[in-house]
C-alpha cells in the first residue's frame, strides 16, 4: 500500500534558495551570544564527559546517562579541541540549522518552496529552538535527525538509511523514537516501512540493556503532567503563554494537504506525550522538542496560504516580534537553571586556605566541576567522617528545584549542621552554596 505525498503544482525556481536561507539565518540566530549564558547542571554533565578520561566517563555512565552515551562520545571530538562554551555548544547550533534546512525542504517536498521557506523562520523564531540551539545536550541533533528520518521518510529513499537514522535516533534520546509514532500514520510505502522497522528493533537492543538498569535515574524525577503542563510548554515554545494562540491558529489555517497529513501527526506526538504520561510518566516540555518541526510545517503552511501573499510576511514579522523579549532573555549571563560559572567566581572569591567542602547530593560535584578552578583548592569531605575544620562549604542544587528532598536527608548534611551553624548561603537559580563554620 501507498500513499501519495505530493502537491502541485511545482514550484518555480525563483525560490530555489529557500533551504540554504533558512539554514543561514538559523546559524546567524543560534550563534548569537552563545558564549555568554553560563554552563548549567545538564551541560556541565556534557562538558565534563566529553573532556575527562575515558575511565571517569564511564564511571559516570555506571551512575547515570547510559542514554546519552553516544552524544558524549561524538561530543569528545569538540572537547578534544576547546570545551569552552563556544565550542562545546556550536555542535547544537549546527544540528539546528540543519533541521531547520531540511524543515525547508520536507515543506518544498510536499507544498511549496515559499511554505518551506517559512516554516523554517518560524522554527528558527521559536524561543525554545534557539535554548536548545545553545545547549551543550543531544537535544538539538535529535531534532536535526528527527527531520532527517521524516525527509527520507517522504521522499521514499532506502528504508536501510531511513532505519539507521531512526536507530541513531533512538541513541541520542531514547524519548525521540516516539516519532515513530507519528511516521506509522504517514509512511507511503507499508512494506519498507515494516522492514525498517526490523532493522530499527535490532539496533536498539543493545540501548535498551545498557539504559533498562537506570530507569530510575533518567525519569525518575518525572511526574504525571497537571493542566499547568500545557501553559509551560507554550511559555518555552513562544515566550508567553499567549503568544501561542497565533503559532496555534496559523498551523490549524495550515494542516491540510499532503504537508498536513505528514506534520500534522508529528506535531501530535506533543500532546500524545502528555496522555501517556498520566499513566507512565515520561513528559517534559524538553523532550518534545523534536516535534516542533512539524508544528513550524503547518505554521508555515498556514502563512503560505495567507491571501494577499504579502501579508504572510507581515504575519511572520508579527510572530516574530512576540518572541523578541524571550530570544533577548535567553542570551543574559544568567539565565539558564543554574549559573554555575558566576558560582565559581563567588565561591572562588571568598574561600580561604584549609576550607573545606561538602557535595549534597554527589551529583553537585560533577555539576560544579565544569568551572573547576573554584574547587580545586578545597578539601573534599563527602566520602570521609566530618573531622576538625574551622569552614566548611557546602555546595549543592535544590533549594528551588523539584529534586530538594535530598538536602533534608543526607546524613553528613545532617551530622554538619548538628556542630557548624550557616554563616552564609547565596543561591545561583537552582544551585547554591553555604558556608559553614564551628558553633
């Protein structure tokens, strides 16, 4: 069985550019002040097993991460050169710009040129795609490959490249192989598409031993979506909580067609996440990301379909211009979850020989060592009976996080405070350190 997935009529040369402007602009946007938001905790961990022995990488993929473990491996090559944060996040800025030029094409592919054209500006506008731009985490190249996998997908190359990207798919980010979901409703050769998915399940073994033991570790912290889940998500996507009602109203105006029988499913596995984590959580707005193309399809689709033409231009600049404030936010040194570098300064600044210090939870090590010249002078005490020390720092995340449950149960946490007493506590979003001194 097939199913066709083509529109005339064909588009003129005159948009011939479309997919390589797109990427332009998508680079231009994602490598602006990319250097200046701090590490935080989930690039820290990136940064830290890309860049330390091999013997320390895989003590760290014995803790957590397995999924992960081929991002941190491709992600070796960068670290090898610079880990800064230009360097390490330029990969992400790249996958970007990537996805948004295959967006381009899959919207030549199945509608127009024009309509490729801006789908791909609506997805480089998107607040949420320039944070992942600017992230040192696989969450980008997921997306990058997300539209790779429905590109071959459409235009019906080899079911054997078609599978392979899937499983690399599934490598990066176990949570993207919910596109598959999507692509079982728009598959226009059912035969290959099977086959593909053989080649995917033995692909993916290997991953699902090596990530069965950590289940815990990677989701645990997640929790069944409330009906707050829906404005959060828009406020990443958009900025605002309203700003999505025309992104909304633009791929509603857009989803018909052969382009919205493809990017319609697509964008669908989004709310399809959320009902399937009312039984067996597994959302969060992150992991979503890769379905975002096809909502920037249909918006683009919509925009293309706006009569007279110049007005989709004028709606795109709209569009645009509503997420201006939180493109502009994203960029500050500071605003990420945790700002770790300015952690370091501080800390760096007021400790004094013979200091010592106490990760709570052990994780915070890993977290904080991204800048590790702060530490490096300090007495490690998390694995060793409290002795005799005058100050004693106590690092840490949680204090605003979901996850502060451990701070109140750590038992050298508990055994400090019953002989120091705080003299000082400074958080940095959701990291933070105290000092302690004797009573």
């Amino acid at each position: 069985m097939t199913i066709a997935l083509t529109e005339t009529p064909v588009e003129s040369p005159t948009w011939r550019w479309a997919e390589p402007v797109v990427a332009v602009v998508a680079l231009i946007v994602g490598l602006w002040n990319v250097w200046v938001p701090s590490f935080w905790r989930d690039e820290s961990v990136s940064a830290l097993a890309a860049s330390r022995p091999i013997g320390e990488l895989w003590d760290l993929l014995g803790q957590m991460d397995r999924v992960h473990a081929l991002y941190y491996l491709l992600l070796r090559s960068v670290a090898w050169i610079s880990t800064s944060e230009f360097a390490l996040r330029l990969p992400s800025v790249l996958a970007m710009a990537a996805a948004a030029y295959g967006i381009a094409a899959i919207g030549r592919r199945l509608a127009t040129a024009r309509a490729g054209l801006l789908a791909g500006l609506v997805f480089t506008a998107l607040p949420m795609v320039t944070r992942y731009a600017q992230e040192v985490r696989s969450y980008a190249l997921v997306t990058a490959l997300a539209v790779l996998a429905t590109w071959l997908l459409v235009t019906r190359r080899s079911h054997i490249l078609y599978a392979v990207v899937i499983v690399l798919l599934g490598w990066c980010h176990v949570y993207g192989l919910l596109l598959v979901a999507a692509h079982v409703f728009i598959a226009p050769d059912r035969r290959r598409f099977l086959q593909a998915m053989g080649i995917v399940a033995a692909g993916l073994i290997p991953l699902a031993v090596l990530a069965a033991g950590q289940r815990g570790v990677q989701l645990g912290w997640l929790r069944p979506p409330t009906w707050a889940a829906p404005p959060t998500l828009a406020q990443e996507v958009m900025g605002s909580k309203w700003g999505i009602i025309p992104l909304l109203a633009l791929a509603a105006f857009g989803a018909r067609g052969a382009l919205g029988r493809v990017a319609g499913p697509w964008a669908l596995v989004i709310p399809l996440s959320m009902v399937i984590s009312l039984v067996y959580p597994i959302y969060s707005p992150r992991y979503v990301l890769f379905a975002l193309p096809g909502l920037a399809l249909l918006a683009g689709a919509g925009l293309d379909r706006l009569r007279p033409k110049p007005l989709a231009w004028i709606a795109l600049a709209l569009l645009t211009a509503l997420t201006v404030p939180k493109q502009l936010w994203l960029r500050a040194p500071d605003h990420r979850p945790d700002d770790l570098r300015s952690m370091a300064a501080a800390l760096l600044e007021r400790q004094r020989p013979g200091d010592a210090v106490l990760y709570v939870d052990q994780n915070n090590k890993w977290f904080a060592a991204v800048y590790e010249d702060a530490y490096t002078n300090l007495i490690d005490i998390t694995h060793t009976p409290l002795g005799d020390y005058d100050r004693v720092w106590v690092v840490s995340g949680g204090r605003k996080h979901q996850n502060s449950a451990f701070v109140e149960t750590d038992q050298s946490y508990l055994a400090l405070q019953k002989r120091y007493k705080a003299r000082y506590y400074k958080d940095f979003g959701y990291s933070w350190f105290a000092l302690y001194v004797q009573e």
